[in-house]
C-alpha cells in the first residue's frame, strides 16, 4: 500500500468511506458499500461486479488488516 494512501485510509471516518471508489492490490476496482470497524483490522465490503445484486469483496483498510485479503492501493475520487 502506498504512505500516503495508507495514511489516508486510516484518517477517514466510516461516512468517509462509504461511497468511494476504489483499486485493490488484485487490479480490481470498485465502489466500498460498507466498512466494518474492528480498529485497527478494518475491513470493506467493496463491490467488484457490475452485476445487481453483486458479491461483495472483503478487503484490508488499515495497515493493520488480514495480509490475506487484498488491499486499497488508491483512491479513484478523490
């Protein structure tokens, strides 16, 4: 994860967050539809797939989340 990006993540609330798009450390990209805050261990609910409904991919927020879940590498909004 990049500093700056990772410094970023960790300073935006939940609100903050809901909503952003974003491209993981797979390639994929998509928009986060929800966080689940277990600080420092945040994890997204970020939805990959155009398909409605879709399946939500789990991945890290904070440096601190599961190294076995991918990762925000940017901020496409922002």
């Amino acid at each position: 994860m990049q500093q700056n990006t990772a410094y970023l993540l960790e300073s935006l609330t939940h609100r903050q967050l809901v909503g952003r798009r974003v491209r993981l450390s797979d390639g994929r990209e998509g928009k986060i539809e929800l966080v689940e805050y277990e600080a420092p261990e945040r994890v997204a609910l970020v939805k990959t797939f155009r398909e409605t409904p879709s399946p939500l991919t789990r991945v890290g927020v904070d440096r601190m989340s599961a190294p076995h879940l991918p990762y925000i590498t940017d901020l496409l909004d922002s």
